[in-house]
C-alpha cells in the first residue's frame, strides 16, 4: 500500500513539474515575441487618404 502511495506521489509530481515547464515555455516565448517588436520603430497602420481635395 505505501508502495502505491509512493508511486502516485512520484506521478503527480512529474505532472506538476511538465505543467510547470510548459507554462514557462509559453511565457519565454510571449516574452521573446513582445522583444521582437521592439526592433520596428512604430507599429501603427498606415492610413492612406483617397478623397478628392475640394
């Protein structure tokens, strides 16, 4: 029985250890992406006028 115990508690940490190593996986990579932006000087959309000039 202890045995089992044992071995359940092995898996359910080595669970929480992958979740915990994914979710900061995710969030190198958020940050990694918000630091690539930082290499455009503006990011706005760039608006085109069309109307005639009246």
């Amino acid at each position: 029985m202890k045995i089992l115990i044992l071995l359940f508690a092995f898996t359910f940490g080595f669970g929480a250890n992958v979740k915990k190593s994914i979710d900061d996986v995710k969030e190198i990579s958020k940050r990694n992406q918000v630091k690539e932006y930082n290499k455009y000087p503006n990011l706005l959309p760039v608006v085109e006028i069309v109307a005639e000039q009246s």
